[in-house]
C-alpha cells in the first residue's frame, strides 16, 4: 500500500528489515530513513539510504510507521521507486528498482536518468 504522494514505496521485507535494524540498532530520536541520490557510481548517480535527521530542503512521509526523509530536489530521481530487501546466497541487502532508470549497472546501487 503506497503512502499518498510518496515517492518511494517499500516492500515488505524492506519495512521488515527496516524495523529490524530500528529494534536492534541504536537511532537517535527524530531520526527517519533517508532515502536519496548523489552524484558518482559507474553509472553516474548512485543511492544513499541511512538514518539521519530532518533537514532544511527535506519532505517527510510515513510509510507505514517508517518515517522516510528525501531531499526535495532529489524527489524526481526517486519517483515511483521500489525499495527491496534480498537476503539470499548471491545478494543481500537493500535493491532500489527504479522506473526512472535508463542505464544501471551490475552492483545494482548507480543508475542513469
């Protein structure tokens, strides 16, 4: 279920491992999910995904109790993305699958837009 006008979306395993990391790491108070883009990667863009705190040029959402922060000039690279958690033998760890891609390289964290 998408959170009105957010921009990103989480899969469950994401919000799951997300809520993980929330439990069992120590985030300070008022600290969201920073979801965001800079410049560099093979690609010549590549993801940032941390914990951090409000910011001036930040929008909020909450995706499902999950309070993510993007930067507002960041927020046309990440439209309509999909953040994914793979914990299997080959991968593990968060995968961005984003429509807005036009070129992406094999690690899977640059993009092209």
């Amino acid at each position: 279920m998408d959170t009105p006008n957010s921009p990103v979306s989480l899969s469950p395993r994401a919000s799951e491992e997300v809520r993980k990391i929330l439990t069992t790491e120590t985030i300070p108070d008022g600290y969201g999910l920073r979801v965001g883009v800079r410049g560099g990667g093979c690609s010549g863009m590549s993801y940032i995904l941390g914990f951090d705190k409000l910011r001036e040029h930040d929008i909020t959402f909450d995706w499902e109790g999950i309070i993510i922060y993007i930067d507002k000039r960041q927020g046309l690279y990440l439209m309509g993305t999909t953040i994914d958690y793979q914990a299997g033998l080959d991968a593990r760890g968060f995968v961005f699958e984003n429509p807005n891609a036009t070129q992406t390289c094999g690690c899977g964290s640059s993009f092209a837009a």
